[in-house]
C-alpha cells in the first residue's frame, strides 16, 4: 500500500482535497528535500510536457504533494525540522 493509499484508507484528506495526476506522482516518488529542491529549481518543462501541465499548476502539484508529505509526517509524529519548515514557507511565500 502506498502512502497515498494509507491517507486514504485512514480517511485523512489534508487541504480538503485528495492528489491525483502529477501531484500524486510527486507525492510517491520524491521525498520532501527532493520536493523542496524542486520548488528552489522552477518549473521543469519535460514535467509539463510529459503530464500536460502549465507552469501553475505544476507548482500548484509540487506543493501540494509536499504539504500532504508534512501533514502525513505529522500524522506519524516525525515532525519535520524547523529548517525543512523555513525552508517550504520561503518558497512558497518569499516575501515573509
């Protein structure tokens, strides 16, 4: 069972939606510093190409995947460490 399987099956929804598509893919295969680095990277155009998304929603992807990461560490009581925390708050909101 994947993890997307077991939030699933514990009845979890984080930001009150499910993943599917690219951000599911995401969320299976990359681990949170791979997240991360992908969002410090940009916008990977062979992503887009290959699952036919736009630059938008291919971060809309990278960060939900990684929210439901934190939320699911959370859930285990692994929290991640404050500079994993510092470090997804300045990318997803650089002006803080």
């Amino acid at each position: 069972m994947d993890d997307i399987q077991k939030i699933q099956a514990a009845g979890i929804k984080p930001l009150e939606k499910l993943l599917d598509g690219f951000a599911e893919a995401c969320f299976n295969e990359n681990s949170v510093d791979e997240l991360i680095e992908a969002l410090s990277t940009g916008f990977d155009e062979r992503d887009g190409e290959v699952w036919g998304i736009n630059e938008s929603q291919w971060y809309d992807s990278i960060i939900n995947a990684l929210s439901v990461k934190l939320f699911y560490l959370e859930q285990e009581q692994s929290e991640p460490s404050q500079s994993t925390l510092n470090a997804v708050r300045e990318l997803i909101d650089p002006s803080n």
